[in-house]
C-alpha cells in the first residue's frame, strides 16, 4: 500500500450532503430510494442534480442544492467527526502517503481541515467534482501509482463499486444518516471490511486490507456495478 486517499465529507466531517438531498427530493414530492441515491452520491455536480428528479435544469438544481444546503447548516453547522484527528495520526503513523479528497473545491478543505494540514501529502486535496469518483485519477494521474497501490475510506458505496472494478481497496464509512442507503449498498457491493467509528480504523486493520488485497479475498460476494449497466453478480 503506498496511498491511502481519505474522503473529506462523511469521513473525515459530518454527513451534510445525504440530509439535504433527501430533504430536497421530499419536498418536491418525490421518493427517496437506494437507486436514487446511488445514481446522485459521489457524482459530478451537474449529473448528480439531473438524477435528483427535481424540477429546473441542472445548474438551477445545483444553485437549489446549495441554497437548501446554507439554511440547513445554520443548524447542522459542518465540524470535524469525533475521532478524525487520532485517525490521520494513526495513518501518518504508516509507511503510505496520505490525500483528502471530495467534490467541493479546495477552500472547503482549507476551511475546516486547516488543523491537519500536515498530515496530508502531494496536493494534500484533491476536488473531484470533474472526474468522481477520481479513484483512477487520484491514484494514476495525481500520484503516478498503480490502482492496487491505494486504499479509500469513503461513504459512499459508489467508490467501493469503482474500487473493486479498478483493482484498488476500499474501508467503508457509510453515514448514520437515517434514511441512508450507503450500508445496504457497500454490503451489495462486496465491501468486507465497514466501520461505525472512525476509531475502527487502525494500522491492524489496513495491514488486513493490504493483506486480502494483495491475495485477493478483499471482497465479498457482492455486485459489480458498471457504469451505465445494471447490477452483474460478482463472486469473492
């Protein structure tokens, strides 16, 4: 393992995105579902809003999303998940490198992750927003290493989906957001290894990973997902 690629939202801060899409596909009277979530997570800006099944086109859904997002955080305010710290310093601690990376631009990263700054390597953030997931590019044409060379810790089963199919590993750290999906689908997915607390995450259980990885019991039986094809049974 010579990458390990940390997601920002969800990972490392708070879940703010998952409450108000869900909010948003509600009230305009829609039903939030596995595939709706699945066809909007982790996908670039534009094509995440044409799945959301709101009306307007897809920069003034954008515009909407962000608007509906500021008046949520007036009360869900974005902070540093409970035991994020400790885990950068515990993959600091290894012989891999270290990124952030997810779909806002760099200020978000700059804003609230300033205290950690020193943890992270190369860019130390990448925004993915033009290539998500960016498991390729991050690992490719960021770093210049093989896919195989990196782990992800995401919250979103989309990544574990395009990890598998890549060859790269994967920790999920699906939400509690209530509504979520994310759990039941990294379990369809094939994702072996899911965490509730970041404090999970330690050097025996990516010494794990690397392990299965490199033998290739990684995954479970689970379905791969190729983008734009419906779900192929996939075996361990």
């Amino acid at each position: 393992m010579r990458l390990i690629a940390v997601n920002i939202d969800g990972v490392l801060l708070n879940d703010t995105f998952s409450p108000v899409i869900h909010r948003m596909v509600v009230r305009n009277g829609g039903v939030y579902t596995a595939e709706l979530e699945r066809a909007v997570l982790s996908q670039p800006q534009l094509r995440a809003a044409a799945a959301l099944g709101v009306p307007g086109s897809p920069q003034e859904v954008v515009d909407a999303y962000f608007r509906e997002r500021s008046a949520y955080l007036a009360d869900h305010p974005v902070r540093v998940l409970d035991g994020a710290g400790a885990l950068l310093r515990r993959l600091r601690g290894t012989s891999a490198q270290l990124v952030c990376y997810g779909g806002l631009g760099r200020s978000h990263f700059d804003e609230h992750l300033a205290p950690y700054v020193r943890y992270f390597d190369g860019p130390r953030y990448v925004c993915t927003d033009a290539f998500r997931p960016g498991v390729r590019e991050i690992a490719e044409d960021v770093f210049g290493l093989r896919r195989d060379q990196v782990l992800f810790i995401d919250d979103v089963a989309r990544v574990a989906e395009t990890a598998r199919e890549l060859g790269a590993a994967f920790i999920g750290h699906p939400t509690s957001f209530r509504h979520s999906f994310q759990r039941q689908l990294m379990r369809q997915a094939g994702v072996r290894h899911m965490v509730g607390s970041l404090d999970d995450i330690d050097e025996a259980l990516v010494r794990t990973v690397d392990t299965e990885a490199a033998e290739g019991r990684l995954w479970t039986a689970g379905t791969v997902v190729a983008a734009g094809s419906g779900p192929v049974t996939a075996g361990a």
